[in-house]
C-alpha cells in the first residue's frame, strides 16, 4: 500500500538553527554516473539533507527501527531539507542496505534492482523543496507475509542528478543522502557467528632473532540477527605457557550474510617446527539491541609449520666450522706423527751406521 499522496512543510523558526546544524553534519554527497540536467554556464550551488522524523518534523534520530510482525505495515516519515539558494525537486527513493567493508551503510546504486528491505519501502517518487525550506515526506514499511524472522536492512535518500559543466562530454552526476531503515521480523532469532582463518610464519634470517606468525580470519555472520563481535587471537608451541595473545580489531555491527575479514601479527614467535594458532570470536550484541540469549565463542584453530631455516643454516655453519678444526687438528697430528716417527727412523739409522763405523 503506498502511503498518503502528502506532504507537511515546516519551518519552525526556534529551531532553524539546530536543524540547519544537525542537516549540516548529515550532509554526504555521493557522486555516480547518470541522466542529469542541461548544462549551465554557472549552475547554483545544491546542498541538502535526509533525517528521520515524525509528521512535524526531525526527532532527534539517526535511523530508524522497526519491528514488525510478517504482513504488518508501519508509517515513517523523512525531512528533506534545501539549503540551496533555488527551488529543488528530489527525486526519492528506497533500496536494499548493507554495510561495506570499512562497516558503514551504503545502499544499493541508483539503477540496481533491490531483492530484499528495499522493496518492502512505499515512497514518494520525487518531491519539491523549496529555497531554504523543509518538507517532510511519509513513507510506509510493509513486512511480507511470508519474510523471515530476523534483521533486515534498507534506506532511503533523496538524490539530484546533474551535469557537472567542468566535465568532458557533459558527465552526468548523482548525489544521494539518506538514512537507513532497520527492520526486525518478529520469529526466532538465530545469532550464529562462523569463522575461519589461515596463518603463515614469517622467518627472521637473523638466527639469533624470532620471527612472527600473521593470521588472516574470516568471520561471517550466518544467523539472522545482526551481532557485533570481539577477537582475540593467541599463538602457543610445546614450550610456550601462557600462550602469546593479540587482540584483533573489535566489530561492531554484521549484519546477516555480512563477512569481515581481518589479520594479526604474533611475535615474538621462535620457529618450533609446529606451533599452534587459535582464533577467538566472542559474539555480543550490537549496542542498543535487546540480550539475545547466550553467545559463545566460536574458534578456529590453526597448525602453523615454523622451519627454523635460519637457525638450521647457522647451525650447519657452525658443524662445518667444527668438523673442519676437527679434521685439521687431526692432519696436524697425524703429520706430527708421521714426522716423529721418520725422526725415530732417521735416529735408528744414522745409530745403526755409526756402530758399524766402530767396528771396522
């Protein structure tokens, strides 16, 4: 069902001035390709902002959050905001959310068909702000009857296209501000947090020297609830206690599908043939979220082979040193040997030939 054909302007004078702020610090312009406006020799400056609000106006949030039984439908309402010196028509719209790879929303580009939340989304196709006012435009959010229980992310934004004069062949730009739209099917929740990981050791070519063990993990989130999470990672060899332990960067949101992927470096880390690489992931829920029962950690346990190259070379090194000092302090005896015993011979001899001399 699509929502009321309306809209309410406002311009509360007492609060402008928070409002300009507040739409000020919202202020994020994307640029994409896309059809556009003619050109112009000096085009005015557009700037605008996207908040949530109720039918009078902004309340104060940054998204909204809805919890919705499957089939049931919820009003909500937008504030576009001009700040520009002209007349503006936006043009509206709603699409899937996700949260890429730095953990920020995104929504889906202008021309790419949403599958999930983002259709769920009844919106105005564009509405007209006037120069320096507001309009605050309904929306409503519809749960499928047959969607499944769980968290389920889209947004919506106001967006202008334009041609950017400064461009060759007259490029076409899009900028899009909005907010997202959390939407939470009632049903049994399922946090489930899967990781797995891969390490390798990275030598130091000083024998006397440790070299690191550098994992690499992925955890995803195969439930159907968004979770944050906690990571540590510990590093232990047969002659190791405790463990050696690094934290990895703590997540703060996944949503359902989402994988983060992330590396730590252990060291110091004596290559002892086989060392061992555990992976811990605490689940938590996301800050403001209801308890969802017990978490438990989940592991990846890794064997990690640590050659001691370095030190085998230096230790061949040293046997060769020792084996060669060995072999000549054997030569030089035996060639001491040799020339006592000629000394001997010699002896016996020039005695021998001297008694005969007596004789004759």
């Amino acid at each position: 069902m699509r929502p009321p054909d309306r809209t309410t302007r406002f311009r509360p004078r007492a609060r402008l001035g928070a409002l300009i702020g507040a739409g000020l610090a919202a202020l994020a312009l994307v640029w994409s390709a896309g059809p556009g406006w003619p050109a112009a020799a000096d085009p005015p400056k557009i700037t605008w902002s996207v908040q949530p609000s109720d039918a009078q106006g902004p309340n104060g949030r940054s998204w909204v959050e809805l919890t919705l039984d499957p089939g049931q439908s919820a009003v909500e309402h937008m504030a576009v905001r001009n700040l520009s010196p002209v007349d503006v028509s936006f043009r509206l719209e709603a699409a899937d959310g996700y949260l890429n790879d730095q953990g920020r929303f995104d929504m889906n580009p202008f021309g790419q068909p949403s599958t999930g939340a983002g259709t769920w989304i009844d919106l105005a196709a564009e509405v007209l702000v006037p120069s320096g006012g507001a309009v605050v435009v309904p929306f409503t959010v519809t749960a499928p009857l047959d969607a499944s229980p769980g968290d389920h992310a889209a947004g919506v934004a106001a967006s202008l296209t334009r041609i950017d004069p400064s461009q060759p062949d007259a490029v076409a730009l899009e900028g899009r501000v909005g907010f997202r739209v959390m939407l939470r099917v009632t049903g049994s929740a399922r946090p489930r947090l899967t990781v797995t990981a891969q390490a390798h050791y990275r030598p130091a070519w000083n024998p006397f020297s440790p070299g690191a063990v550098e994992v690499d993990y992925d955890i995803a989130n195969q439930g159907n609830v968004r979770l944050g999470a906690d990571v540590g990672v510990e590093l232990s060899n047969p002659f190791q206690d405790p463990a050696l332990s690094r934290p990895g960067p703590a997540i703060a949101e996944t949503l359902p599908g989402d994988h983060r992927t992330g590396q730590v470096e252990l060291s110091p880390a004596w290559p002892w043939f086989r060392l061992r690489a555990t992976v811990v992931v605490s689940p938590r829920p996301v800050a403001g979220q209801p308890a969802i029962g017990l978490l438990e950690p989940v592991l990846a346990e890794i064997v990690v082979w640590a050659v001691p190259w370095s030190q085998l070379v230096a230790l061949g090194l040293a046997g060769s040193l020792i084996w060669a000092w060995v072999r000549q302090r054997r030569r030089r005896r035996l060639q001491l040997a040799q020339l006592l015993a000629q000394a001997r011979a010699d002896g016996r001899r020039e005695a021998a030939e001297d008694g005969a001399a007596t004789v004759d």
